[in-house]
C-alpha cells in the first residue's frame, strides 16, 4: 500500500517495473505492476481500500522488496516509498 497509487505506479514504470496489462495506473482500483506471463507481480493500492473477498482493510507497513532487475522497493515507517539500486 502507499499513499499515492498513481504517482509511484509512474516511478514505478521510470524504473522499467510496468503494469502487468499496460493499464493506466489508478488510485481507485488495484493494479498489478509485474510480469503477467512469469505470473510475477506487486499489488500496488491506495490504504483503506478493502480486501476482495474479505472484511479487512488495506494499510501500509514497512516493507523491502528485491527485484531481479536490481531495484529495491521499500516503504519505510514514515510510509514513504523509495527505488534504490540493490
């Protein structure tokens, strides 16, 4: 989850980590930012946006994620959002 689903979707695609469909990015709707034929992907949404299939409701944690491309994703506790070079 991060705070603004359109503008990291478009750092996101910067870093040559595209939607997996070539949709546009949006702030209202999932959006999956991979490779759909390895079946790889990050979901990217806004908090509050609740689950499919579920009673729970999105937040955003602290997280680090290593890419094959040697990118590193990462939210921090201050929910801010960074592409650094592994």
């Amino acid at each position: 989850m991060v705070e603004d689903a359109v503008n990291i979707g478009n750092k996101m695609i910067q870093n040559k980590i595209y939607e997996r469909d070539k949709k546009t990015i949006s702030n209202h709707y999932l959006n999956f930012m991979g490779i759909k034929s390895k079946g790889i992907f990050v979901i990217l949404a806004q908090p509050g946006r609740k689950w499919l299939f579920s009673e729970k409701y999105s937040a955003i944690f602290p997280l680090e994620i290593e890419l094959d491309n040697n990118k590193v994703l990462k939210v921090n506790v201050d929910k801010e959002f960074k592409i650094e070079d592994s």
